[in-house]
C-alpha cells in the first residue's frame, strides 16, 4: 500500500518507520529537515511538500501538534490533492469537534477517515506497540485496521467519528490524575521514613496497581525504568499533558461533566508548567513534592 505520513516528530518518525517494515511504501513530509533526513534513513520516501507526499496515496496518516493545524493540512494541502477515494487517518491529540468538522469535510470530498489517537509513548510509536483509539464507521474501521496494526499491539474501535479522540481525553486524564497520586503516596512513604523501593514492591502488588506505579515509576532508582532515571528526558512532555488535560476539561465543559480531580489535576499540571517544567517528563511532578 501507497501511504503518506505527514508529521515527523517524536512519535510520527518511529509509526512511519514501522510501517516502511511491514511492506508499505511511505511518502513521508515534515517542516523539519533533520525528520525529513532520518525518515529517509528509516526507508521513507521523502518530499517537501504535503500536496506532493499525498500524491498518488492509498491512504494518508497525520501525526500533528493541535486541532487547528490539522484542520489547516487536511484543507489546505490533503483534501483535493490526495486521490479519490484515499483513507485518511489523524492520529493526533485534538479536540473532538475539530476531528468530527474535519472528517465531514473529508467524506464530503468522496474520503472515509478515523480520528485514530494513540497511547504509549515514544518508545511504543518506534516499537510498533501502540494502542490506537479508532473513531468512524464499522467499515471504514475496517479499512483502517490495515494501517494500524503494523504500528500497535492494540487496534480498537471505539465508536463513530470523534470517539477517539473522547477516549483519549479520558483516559489521559485518568493518568495525569494516577501519576500525581503515585507521586504524593512515593514521597509520603520516603518522607515518613519507608524505603520508596520497599513502597513499590508492596504496593505494586497491591490495591495501589496502576501503570504509572508499575510500569513508569516516577521515582528515580526506584521500581520500573523509567524518564526519571534520565533527569526526566524523554518521555512524554508534561507541556503535552497539560495540553491534553485543556482538551479533556474542554470535552467536560461541552458534555456537563463535573471533574474535580481533573480540573485539579490540570491546575497541578498548569503551575509545573508555567515553572519552567514543560520540557521535563510528566513523571517530574514528583520533584515538586
């Protein structure tokens, strides 16, 4: 299959890179040269422009910062230069609205599209163990499965166009709000004299089991690997988790849902943030306690 990828970053280069290894012929864009130069590494066919990448695609796959500059590509330079009849696919983090008005454009330009958004980090996007969030119809879910699967260890169909991008705003709250309380009960057990490592290993195996104390622990030298064993390089952003918590209250405030612990999660994550910590891991909240 004939795929474009547009959007190079952190994330797109290693989900371009595994599908250029499952076969797939990658014509691949990004404003950056030095992306454009290790998609070419990876076995991508690289190009300049984002109507050029798109010619003659199956399908195009976007990976891209926020809603607004993926309604601008899809309009601009993707709807009206990729084929007829080309599956699209966002895999970006944007607000639900954004995904729904810009896949009604597509469909109403003859093209089925998912918002497809994804969870695991950069180390799954390059080791092809994503979980995709997939919205759209059952057929076009099909078509994308396709796609996907070479990038993940989980494809799921999460609804109709939109759900997605609900799921991914859910479940990333759910893990800023996990990361803040495993990093409180970490420094709570130091502080009143436990071994955070004696911690860990009683309650990883307890009531207090979550990703973010077993497989991602924000301590250093404490229990997983993790960014916190790097200074907190790497990983994923808590500038990207505060954008994702702005979207998941933005959704709250659209569907009447009250959500304390997210609201005060995102003010948490607002203060870190504004402090200088945007560029640090998400895990670095446990340097503030």
């Amino acid at each position: 299959m004939k795929i474009a990828f547009i959007g190079l970053g952190n994330m797109g280069g290693g989900m371009a890179a595994n599908l250029v290894k499952a076969g797939h012929e990658v014509q691949a864009f990004d404003l950056s040269a030095d992306a454009l130069a290790r998609a070419g590494e990876n076995g991508c066919k690289t190009f300049t422009t984002v109507p050029e990448a798109v010619a003659g695609a199956d399908a195009v796959v976007t990976m891209l910062p926020n809603g607004a500059i993926v309604k601008r590509v899809y309009t601009a330079d993707v709807i009206g230069k990729a084929p007829k009849g080309a599956l699209f696919l966002d895999c970006s983090t944007i607000d639900v609205a954004t995904a729904r008005e810009v896949a009604a454009l597509a469909v109403a330009a003859g093209h089925d599209m998912v918002d497809a958004p994804v969870s695991g980090g950069i180390a799954a996007a390059n080791g092809g163990t994503l979980t995709f969030m997939v919205g759209g119809s059952a057929a076009t879910f099909e078509r994308a499965k396709a796609v996907l699967e070479p990038m993940a260890k989980a494809v799921i169909h999460a609804g109709e166009i939109g759900a997605g991008q609900v799921a991914k705003m859910c479940n990333n709250m759910l893990l800023a709000i996990h990361m803040i309380g495993t990093c409180e009960a970490l420094a709570l057990a130091e502080k009143a004299g436990l071994d955070p490592q004696k911690f860990y290993e009683i309650s990883s195996k307890s009531t207090g089991y979550c990703w973010s104390l077993n497989d991602y622990t924000p301590a250093p030298g404490v229990g997983a690997t993790s960014p916190a064993d790097n200074g907190y390089a790497g990983g994923f952003a808590a500038a990207l988790m505060l954008k994702d918590l702005k979207l998941a209250m933005e959704g709250a405030a659209s569907a009447g849902a009250n959500v304390p612990m997210g609201e005060h999660a995102k003010a948490i994550y607002e203060a870190f943030v504004e402090a200088g910590g945007g560029g640090k891991d998400f895990g670095a909240i446990y340097e503030t306690l």
